[in-house]
C-alpha cells in the first residue's frame, strides 16, 4: 500500500509503443499481430518486469503496446524490455523493430491513443470498428489487473474523446463501402427496411457480401437467382432465402422492393420496356435498381423511368470518393477536438502528480472497490465474462464519479481544515505523510 | 388579455424556431427536443390566447386577419405536432417553424382589439364553417413543404448528388407517406367547409350558390385536390406527380384564402 503511494509520487509516464499500416508494412505487421491467447501472456511479461500498467491493442492493422513507466524505472529501458520480449515472442529482427515501430511518451502517446480510438489514425479514415477494437483491448487488460489508476483515467478520457468526435463531427457519417452505400442509399428511399424485399440476380462474391448488409437490416424476402440455379440454392440456404429460377425475374420484379444485380453475363438483362409495363404492374410503388456487375446488367435508361432509382457500380464509386473527401474535411475538425482534450488531460495529469493527498484517496478507495467486487465474486456463483467486465466497469465509474467530487474540493480550496477533514475521512496517517515527505526530499 | 397569451405564445414560437434554426447546424438531440417542447408550449398558449379571446369576445376568433392568421398558424402547429408523433420528421421542424412565426408576427401587425361581430356573421355557421375550412387548409399547407422537401430529397437520389445536409432528411416513402396522410385528412376538412359554407350561405345571402370568387376559387381548388386523389387511387399516381400536385393545389388554397379578400372583394369579404 504505502509502495503504491510512494510510486505514484514519482511522475507517472504514459508510453505507446507500437506499428501501424502507415510504418509496417503487412509481412511485418502479420508477424507481430497478438492474437487473443497472446495478450495476456505478452500482458503477464509485462507486469513481471516491473511495468505496472499496460494495455495491448492489436487489429490487423496496428500492434501498439501502453504502458505507464515512472521516473526510476524510464522509458527508454522498459522499451528495451519490451524489444527483448518482441525479438523472443515473435521471433523478429531488432533492426525491424528500430525502422517499423514508433515510440511516444506523455503527451504524445495519449494524443495518439485518442487518434486511434477515434479512427484518425486508421487506414479508413473515421471507420468506427477501431473504436471497439480498442474497448476490447481495454477490458482485456482490465481483467487479466494489468490497468491501474492512469491507464484507467486515459482509457476511459479516450472513449470520452472518441464519442464526443462521433458526435461532433460528421467523420464517422457517409459510408464509404459498396454494400453499406446500397444500404444507406435504400434507407434514403425506404426508410426501416425491415418490411423490404429484395431481388438478387447473380450468386456471386459480391452479391454474397453486400446480402450479408442487407440480410442484418432484416429484410422479409430474399430471393436468389442465378443462370447456374444450384448456385442460387446454395446461396439461399447459406442466407436463408428463397432461390428463383431466372425467368421468373420479370414476376418476382412486382413483388420486391429492391434489386441488387452482378452476374457476368454480357448484355443487359433488364431493359427499360420491362421496367415501365413492370411500373403499371406495382402502381408505381417504388423500385430501386443496384448494379453492381461490370458490364451492367441493367439498362441505364431506366433510371429516367418515374419511381425508379438506379446506381451502377460508377456511381457507387464516385458517391464513395465524395464521402471520403467529406471524412477528410471532419477529420480537421477532429484533430481540434483532439488537441483541445490533450490539453486537458495533461493539465489533469500534471495537478494529480503534485498532490500526495489525492493519489492516497484514489487508492484507499480502488483498494476498497476492488475488495468489494472481489467479495461479490465469490458469492455469486454462475457469472459468465460479460458481467464480470461489466460490472468492474460499473464499479470504477461509480468509484470515480464518487471521488471526484473531493479531489476537486481539495483542488480548488486547499485550506487546512478542509484537508484536514479529508486527511481524517480516508485515513491518510502522519506515518505516510513522513514517507511522503522523505520522498520528497530524496528527489 | 388574450394578447398577453398571444404574445407569449409567439414568444415560445421563436424561440423553437431558434432551436429548430440551430438544431439545422448542429445535429444535437437536446437542441431538437428543446425545440419541440418550445413548440408545444407555445401551441398550448397559443391555444388558451384564442379560447380567452372567445370567452372576451363572445364569438368564434376567426373573423379578422389577425383573428385568421392567428388560427391558422395554431391550426398548423397543431397539425405538425400530430405528425411528428407518427412520423420522425424534427427536420422539417426547420421549414414549419420559421415561416410559423413570420405568419404569427405578421398577424400582430394587424389591428387586434376585439370588436363587435358584424350581424351577418353572427350565426352557428362561423366556428364550423371556418374551424372545418382552416383545419384543411393548414394541413395542405404542411403537405406543401412536405412536397418540396420530397422533390429536392428525390432529385438528389436520381441526379446522384447530395446535399449534406440531405444524410437527415426523411426518406422518400415516408415523405410519400405523410402527403398520402395530408391528402385524405386535408380532403374531408375541405369538402366539409365548402358545404357548411354553401349552407351558411344560403341561410345569410340567401341562395346557396351565386359563384362569389371565394366560392369559385374554393371550388377550382376541391377539383385540383379530387383530381390528385382520383389520381392516386385509381392510377397509382404517387411520388414526384402527387407532390407537383399538391404544389400546384396549394397554390389554389392560397388564391381561395388569401387572393381573394386580398384582391377580388366579393360577398365573402370580412377580414
């Protein structure tokens, strides 16, 4: 306990260690991707070697280890650690490691972690699955106790930073992928697309991926052709959908909402006269035509049709470059988003480092919350993972949401009563405060 | 009194109206919902200003122009109100809102002390008459903004370029959805105003029919709507044509409630 405290005296360092697509390229990167079995033993070498804190992140983009080192144990030799640990685990060159990786410290580091958490720094830029990559990695490294009061506060700043540019910029809004443009399209046209149907000609790759999209909107008919109709029924039972022969394309027309098209066949399966005797047929309720097939299956002229829609893979292309270019004008107003909250937080971090008082009730209290939730593990018998994160996440927030409310007391009004009584409600003892003191004095 | 409650209400209109303008730049749920209990409060003073000034009064406040613009901006909110409880449709809030509290400040410009009621009005014709026709003629009047917004919204889609600010508009079928709504609500209220209009008439002017422009109009504008309607059902006309339609009929309401008193004179000129 009183170790703790004497360590959180000295100044805390947050480190990030790591590669991305941007420094690696894939070769490197394949080789140095953890998997999940490999987290928590490369999490256990690290708390063996003194590394208090540590998080380790690892998408097929990017391997980046945080760490928090304090002054006596310095960055520069966890590192060198860390490098030693990298050359055996995964049995790479030191020299890979000195030109692929980078190192940031401090200000840096958290700046960085934000960056990626928000999607800034991923290969997409804005995608939103980096987000639940990095929660992901958190709440691993929080239940293998590999996190403590710093990477806490950081991570939990992090999700904070990255919902507020969700919220605050558009970065995240325009899909950029085929499937997902056709989605966000229909929507334009429909609205909820759970009463839809949808016609699909082709059995392809292509088709198989962009049904997966639309199946999770949960459409009420999915009908399948192909040329090869075992083709068909094999993607039907794959997607649970109905297969239909090809020539029933001009009946099944009047009864779906949309139809998505990529067959390699040469000429046009769709041409307009079908299209408008097929408009009288569903009392032009709306149709919306996605032809992904190169050459196209449908006719272009089509789309001049009344209550007819249709995008080509051109279009879907050209619309994808728009919003890429919109995610780039965001991404300027994320970058502020994120300049501003690293000013706070280094501006927090650097007032909890001069107060002794602070960091002793921070512990008293996680000591306190940890025991307890301990306690409660063992009463409760059947808790499956989820909870148990779940309600480790709970109990910190609670904690910190609790404690905050007196550090910024002791903060803002420093004076000796008010510290006083707080030295009395957590306990702090002259016995520490000497220690404090001759800690002081040491440095 | 009631004008205390009018101007309090208009005051709950702006400041919605600053909510539903900001809501436009920042895409924030709180701005929106402060907006939309804005509205209400004010629809809900709004409401208590005209039944303070039916009490005052003794008659229906329908029979001025600020008496008229007043109930029909009310009409309006009402109307938008109901259709945001079905329909998620805040960003039309930013069309509505504005243009409510233009109607409702031009209506303060007007004289509003109350008067005596002209002996030709004083009939249980006057709230029936007018609640049916304004009531009609609001809804048309939100259909209007609804068909613009679903002309713009379906040009994006078919020329394949969006506005951004496109990403939050409603979806065409639901855009479709609400004119269709408007449509067979609006209709009623409409046939049933000129009906008890033609009643009224020929208890106070005598003959039921004597092609008064007011009358005339209103008459051209029942067919543009029955043609839209007849359209609709038996050939399926939906979409761009029902929005043009209903463009084009709107522009008939305007020259059937505003024109005419405006312009034409005639026997139905009280406000």
């Amino acid at each position: 306990m009183t170790s703790d405290i004497l360590l959180l005296e000295k100044n805390m360092h947050i480190n990030v260690f790591g590669l991305n697509h941007n420094t690696a390229p894939i070769e490197i990167r394949e080789k140095l991707y953890c998997s999940e079995s490999d987290v928590p033993v490369i999490l256990k070498k690290l708390k063996d070697w003194g590394l208090y804190e540590s998080v380790v992140i690892s998408t097929c983009n990017r391997t980046e280890i945080y760490f928090c080192s304090d002054d006596s144990n310095n960055s520069e030799e966890s590192i060198k650690k860390i490098d030693a640990f990298l050359m055996e685990h995964f049995g790479v060159a030191l020299d890979w490691l000195k030109n692929y990786t980078y190192r940031f410290c401090d200000e840096e580091a958290y700046r960085h972690l934000f960056l990626v958490a928000s999607g800034l720094d991923s290969m997409v830029i804005g995608e939103p699955q980096i987000l639940g990559q990095v929660k992901d990695a958190y709440r691993m490294a929080t239940f293998h106790n590999t996190t403590g009061f710093f990477l806490d506060k950081a991570f939990h700043k992090t999700f904070n930073v990255a919902k507020r540019i969700r919220t605050e910029t558009r970065i995240g809004y325009n899909p950029l992928s085929i499937s997902s443009m056709a989605i966000e399209l229909s929507k334009k046209i429909f609205g909820e697309l759970n009463r839809k149907k949808i016609l699909v000609i082709g059995a392809g790759e292509m088709c198989e991926i962009a049904l997966k999209y639309f199946k999770k909107e949960g459409l009420t008919g999915i009908f399948i052709t192909n040329r090869t109709f075992q083709h068909a029924q094999k993607l039907a039972e794959d997607i649970t959908g109905i297969p239909c022969p090809l020539q029933d394309i001009p009946d099944l027309l009047t009864k779906v909402d949309m139809v998505l098209s990529s067959t390699g066949s040469e000429k046009p399966i769709i041409d307009k006269e079908l299209v408008v005797s097929i408009m009288k047929k569903r009392k032009n309720r709306p149709l919306f035509f996605i032809d992904i097939a190169m050459p196209r299956d449908i006719d272009p002229e089509v789309n001049h049709i009344e209550n007819v829609y249709l995008y080509d893979i051109d279009d879907l292309k050209g619309l994808s470059q728009q919003h890429l270019s919109d995610r780039l004008k965001e991404s300027e107003k994320a970058h502020t988003i994120i300049e501003e909250e690293v000013v706070k937080f280094s501006h927090w971090l650097e007032q909890l480092e001069k107060n002794p008082l602070i960091t002793h009730i921070i512990d008293v209290v996680e000591e306190t919350r940890s025991n307890e939730l301990k306690r409660m593990m063992q009463k409760m018998k059947y808790v499956d993972e989820e909870t148990l994160r779940n309600m480790d996440l709970l109990t910190r927030s609670i904690v910190n949401k609790l404690i905050h409310r007196h550090i910024s007391l002791i903060r803002q009004n420093g004076s000796p009563s008010l510290l006083e009584i707080m030295k009395q409600l957590f306990k702090f003892e002259e016995e520490n405060e000497k220690e404090m003191d001759s800690g002081n004095e040491g440095k | 009194m009631n004008i205390y409650f009018f101007y309090i209400s208009l005051f709950f209109y702006l400041l919605s109206t600053a909510c539903y303008l900001l809501f436009l730049t920042m895409n924030r749920n709180i701005i929106e919902k402060f907006g939309h209990y804005s509205l209400f409060s004010g629809f809900c003073i709004h409401f208590l200003a005209t039944l303070v000034r039916y009490f005052n009064a003794g008659y229906t406040p329908i029979t001025n122009i600020y008496e008229s613009l007043s109930f029909f901006s009310l009409c309006i909110a009402g109307f938008f109100l109901y259709l945001k409880r079905i329909y998620r449709i805040e960003i039309i809030g930013c069309i509505i809102l504005p243009i409510l509290s233009v109607l409702l400040i031009w209506a303060s410009t007007f004289p509003t002390e109350i008067r005596p009621l002209p002996p030709v009005l004083k009939s249980y014709w006057l709230p029936i008459h007018t609640i049916f026709s304004f009531v009609g003629n609001a809804i048309f009047f939100i259909s209007f903004f609804i068909s613009l917004l679903y002309l713009v919204v379906e040009r994006g889609i078919k020329k394949k370029k969006f506005p951004s600010i496109a990403t939050r508009f409603p979806s065409l079928e639901t855009l479709d959805l609400i004119n269709y709504r408007c449509m067979s609500y609006g209709f009623p209220f409409l046939t049933v105003g000129i009906i008890t209009g033609s009643i009224w008439a020929s208890v106070a002017w005598g003959s039921y029919w004597s092609w008064d422009p007011k009358e005339t109009w209103s008459l051209v504008t029942w067919i543009v709507y029955a043609i839209l309607i007849h359209n609709r059902l038996a050939i399926g006309w939906r979409g761009r044509k029902t929005a043009y339609m209903m463009i084009i009929g709107f522009f008939f309401i305007l020259i059937t409630f505003l024109g005419v008193n405006f312009f034409a004179g005639g026997l139905h000129s009280y406000i």
